[in-house]
C-alpha cells in the first residue's frame, strides 16, 4: 500500500454524528475516537473495546442496521452507520 | 481481485498467522490445493497485523512476514478473510460464516493455526473503556487509533508488554509506568539465560533501547481502575507500594492463552491447556493437524517451524518435516524459559472485591461466582461464560480465580446467525458460494 493511501480518510456516522477517521480504521476505533460506549451491558456498564481481535465480543455495535457487529473486525467505509448496543 | 474458490482443499488451513502461513506455503509449494481461512479482514494474525501480508512489500513490513506472504501468494494459497469457523456439520466440512452469509467449506487434511488470546484478569475497574488487553490496545492502535502525546500504562505479564510498549512510544504515547507482575529474580534468570539464545538477547536489548527513560516496575500489578464514565486513572501495587497514576488508557493482559475451542469441537484430546500432537504435529483425530499457540505458547519463532511441520506432514513429506524437529525442540525449550519467568503470582488472585465483575457478557459479580464450586455450576446459576464470548474472557481468568477446569464446547463455537444455525440442524443448504474479501 503506498504511504500517502495511510493519510487518506473516510467519515461514518458514529451514533447520529459525523467521525472522521484515517482509511483502514475499524469501526472500534471510531467509536473510541467518538467518544461513545460501544454497548451498555446487563447491567448498564457502559463498555468499550477490550481484546481488539474480535474474541470478546465486548466492541460490538450495529453496523449498517446489522447489530451484534464486532466493531473490531469490520473496517469503516464512507458512510457507514454506526450506532451502540443498548 | 474476487473469484470463487474451490469448494474443496486438499490441505485447509484455520488461522492466518506466522503458523497457518507457514503450513499453507509449505503444504501448496508441495503441489497440493490449499486454502486459509481467517477471522480478521486480513492475514498475518496478531503479531504480523498491519503489515502487509498480501503479498506487497512496504518500508513497514516485517521480512519474514512478508516473505511467508509472498511464498503463500507464489504457490496459489487461495485465501479467505473476514470468514469465521463455526461449525463441523460432518467430518471433511466445516461450515464458516461472514457479515453476509455463510458457506461450507470441504478438506482432505486439515491444519488448526488458531492462536492465542490473551489472559485478561479482574480487578476492579477492568471493565471501564479505555482499559484494554496489551495487545488489544496495540490492535486498536494499528487499526487505527491515535495515542500521540496519550499517557499509556502498560501492565501484566509477559515479553509482549516490552514490544507493545515500545509500540506505543514509536507511536507517540507517554508511558508513566510498566507493571510487569515477576519478581526481579526470574527476570534477572532470564536475562541470564538469554546468553544461550543470541537472537533472543538482542532483541531483547533493542526494545530495551526503544524504552530508554520509561519507568519499568517488577512485582508490580494493577489494583484498581477509576473513572466515571472511561479510565482516568490507575491505583497499581508497585514493588509493595501502593500508588495512583493518572492516564488515558491501560493495555493490561497477563500473557496468552491457547484458543482451543475449535481443536475440542472436532475432538482432538487436550492436555494441560494445549492441544496434544504427535512429532508432526498431528492431533489426535487422523486428519486434523496442528501448529503454533494451541500446541503450547511459543511466540513466532516457534509457531513457524510447527506450522511448516504441519503443513509439509499433511502433504505426506515427512523427510522434509523431520528436517525441522531440532529447530522445533530449541524453540520449545525457550518457550518452557519464558513460561517459567513469567508465571503468574498468587497475588493476582486476590484482586477482585465482592462486587467485581468476572463475567463481562453477563456481569457475574466475584462474590456470586464464590457460592459455587465448578464451572459447571456457575455456568448453570449465574450464566458465567454463557455470553457472547462463551466464557472466552472469563474462563481462563476463573481458571487461576477459583482452580475450575472449562467444560466440553459446543457447537457453534462462536455466536452465529439463524441461517447458519439453520445449516447446522440441516434443514438448509448453504446458498452463499462467494465470499466478499477472498482473492487468490
């Protein structure tokens, strides 16, 4: 990949609110960099990315309206959708 | 470039890291048809991740990542991202799904090159954002995530925390402090020891180089996460003084752990957490082989020999194999060092209060999962591991908490939708024959 495609950037919707993060982010980073809780847990923790290699199941979101997603595995593209599990 | 693939390998590889690259090079560059499949939306696993594993060379990429690329590219490895191993519906099929569907996928010999994970314990606070695994921090950061000018607190156990420390200083973060659990003694005996591993010395001392200046504490560990909604600061017992920092994130794991739920799914016999396998690294059940971390962590070095290992053994080339065993047994001896070195104390069973959440699909508290006295029976009362994770987090972590040993797996192996649970119960036949993210 030539180092200038590093720097290009792409911008999703992270809970209603435009983000812009670097092209190859995950969708984990951009609800880091958005400052939102990936989901609420049973308990209503709010809970954010933990391994980063898509076993904890702790990052995941509705992507595009398929929820359960795991925000780790799935990389941003223009104008996805992205919303955190209640 | 998008294609479909043969419905059937001669040699099916799971897990697309340094051992199921090195088993799919070795097992195709022998003529057979060979496929690897990985659950991330690129090969190299997770210590070659970021680096170009496509066959491309760049000026960030590791030599031996990309020569393994290269030779898997050479030899027609078909390759099959973003795909996940839910399944075996019957023996010579496994049935695999992605965000769009699923498909079965057929083998002759199969080559389990599953990884590791890593060991996250409990403490209070773990379960705030921004606390991560160390290398789940380090992941984040190459898919990603800025950490410039962040204050990072590195902590567990480990050689990993050395290198996804020196990461994160390349990268721009402050380090305040690094937690390494072992006591200086075992550290000093490693030191020593590494004269007798050349390589491993001066790998050891160019990471030591990179962290010129950042406080490196021994028999130290995390105590306790604060923060109301994210991490801000960390409480740490550092050489028996108690001390809080303030910081943006923790990267936190207490060394690896074999995945092995796949190996149990198909049957193959474990022994003390690892994957049994004979000298060429078969498993138990005759077509099924195995190589790197779920044979016992071992690190990169050791997962390559084993993977070519499995790789030149599925395809019948033993002599070549065989060639490999010296190499094999000095990397194994090192991995057993690094066991004994960083061996976790006793101490950080004890980190946990009443009201600590253990189970973090669940939220299982420390104090419920205390009333009982098995896996078993935590899982049946308290739904401990019986989320998402399927007990992936914490069933290693109540493994040393409370001595409770994991139980049989089911399938699927990991949380599937409805049309591939379908497949499973055959009522349905798998319609997805082309896979988004596969190119040759």
């Amino acid at each position: 990949m030539p180092s200038h495609a590093l720097t290009t950037q792409v911008t999703v919707m992270v809970n209603g609110a435009p983000i812009v993060v670097p092209l190859g982010a995950t969708v984990a980073v951009a609800v880091v960099l958005a400052g939102q809780a990936c989901r609420t847990s049973v308990s209503g923790e709010p809970r954010g990315p933990l391994c980063g290699m898509g076993i904890c199941y702790e990052c995941r979101v509705a992507i595009d309206g398929i929820p359960h997603s795991r925000g780790c595995q799935v990389l941003c593209k223009q104008g996805m959708e992205v919303s955190s599990e209640k | 470039m998008t294609r479909e693939a043969p419905p059937h390998f001669e040699v099916l590889v799971i897990g697309g890291g340094p051992a199921g690259m090195a088993a799919a090079a070795r097992a195709a560059e022998c003529g057979a048809r060979v496929g690897i499949v990985d659950d991330n939306f690129r090969l190299g696993g997770q210590i070659w991740r970021g680096q170009s594993c496509d066959g491309q060379r760049d000026e960030t990429t590791d030599t031996e990542a990309s020569t393994w690329a290269e030779r898997m590219h050479r030899s027609g490895v078909t390759s099959l991202c973003g795909l996940r191993v839910v399944h075996q519906p019957n023996p010579g099929a496994l049935l695999a799904e992605n965000l769009d569907g699923f498909r079965e996928l057929g083998y002759q010999k199969l080559v389990l090159a599953t990884g590791a994970r890593e060991r996250l314990l409990p403490f209070p606070g773990w379960t705030l954002p921004n606390v991560m695994g160390a290398g789940g921090l380090q992941a984040m950061v190459k898919c990603g995530l800025p950490i410039r000018g962040k204050r990072v607190i590195v902590a567990g156990t480990g050689p990993l925390l050395l290198a996804v420390a020196a990461y994160f200083r390349q990268h721009g973060a402050e380090i305040p402090v690094m937690c390494e659990q072992a006591p200086w003694a075992s550290l000093a005996w490693l030191g020593l020891c590494l004269s007798g591993w050349p390589a491993k010395l001066l790998q050891g001392l160019q990471l030591k180089r990179n962290l010129a200046g950042v406080p490196f504490a021994a028999n130290s560990w995390p105590l306790a996460a604060h923060g109301s909604r994210t991490l801000d600061r960390l409480t740490i017992s550092r050489a028996g003084r108690t001390e809080t920092i303030a910081c943006d994130y923790l990267a936190c794991g207490f060394h690896l752990v074999p995945n092995l739920e796949l190996a149990l799914l198909l049957g193959c016999a474990v022994g003390d957490g690892c994957v049994r396998v004979d000298d060429f690294q078969q498993t138990t059940v005759s077509p099924v082989f195995c190589a790197g971390e779920p044979t016992g962590v071992g690190g990169v070095e050791l997962a390559l020999i084993e993977g070519q290992i499995a790789g030149l053994a599925a395809v019948e080339r033993t002599t070549e194999a065989r060639a490999l065993f010296g190499a094999r047994q000095r990397a194994r001896r090192f991995a057993r060092l690094l066991d004994r070195t960083f061996r976790l104390r006793s101490e950080l069973r004890h980190l946990s209060s009443p009201d600590t959440i253990v189970c973090r699909c669940e939220d299982v508290s420390y104090s419920r999962l205390q009333q009982h006295a098995t896996w078993r029976s935590a899982k049946l009362h308290t739904r401990c591991g019986m989320g998402p994770c399927q007990g992936r987090v914490c069933g290693p972590a109540t493994q040393l908490l409370f001595e409770w040993k994991p139980d049989s797996v089911r399938p699927p192996v990991f949380p599937a939708r409805i049309e591939t649970l379908a497949a499973i119960s055959g009522h349905s036949r798998p319609e997805h024959s082309e896979v988004p993210g596969e190119h040759r």
